[in-house]
C-alpha cells in the first residue's frame, strides 16, 4: 500500500532583485577566476616605481595586491551607495 506524499508547493518566481544579485555573484565568480589564472601566468619578476622607489618583486604578487586594492575600493564604494540609497 502506498501513500502518496502531498506534494510542497510550487516556489514563487524569483524578483528582478534576486536576478540582479545572482548575476552580480555569477560575474564575480567569473573575474576572480580570470584574475587568478592571469596571476598565476605570470610567474617572472618586474620591477615597480612608487615615485621616487623603485622595487622588484615577483609579478604575480604585483597583481595580486593590485586585485585585492580594487575589490577594496569596489567594496567601499558600493557600501557607501548603499547606505545612502533611499529606504
């Protein structure tokens, strides 16, 4: 003898916010892939000028903190717009 089980109810469509957001995650996904993939391509040393310093390091460590420096600065201009987005 089988029952069959109520079936849950369907899941309600997703808003354009949720699309935003999961696209917006998908796109990140996908830089930080590359960005990775273009550090660890470049493997050679290259030498850097800070005004008046001039300091050799390995390229990929160069692009690395250069990466990390702009999700930083991405991360602090979005959370200043979003809190000065009306409520």
């Amino acid at each position: 003898m089988t029952t069959d089980a109520p079936k849950p109810p369907p899941a309600p469509p997703r808003s354009a916010a949720d699309k935003a957001e999961r696209s917006r995650l998908i796109g990140a996904i996908v830089i930080a892939v590359i960005a990775i993939w273009f550090i660890l391509a470049n493997t050679h040393k290259a030498s850097i000028t800070f005004w008046l310093v001039t300091v050799t390091s390995p390229m990929w460590l160069t692009l690395s903190g250069t990466f990390l420096a702009g999700m930083l600065v991405s991360l602090l201009l979005t959370r200043n717009r979003a809190r000065k987005a009306p409520r």
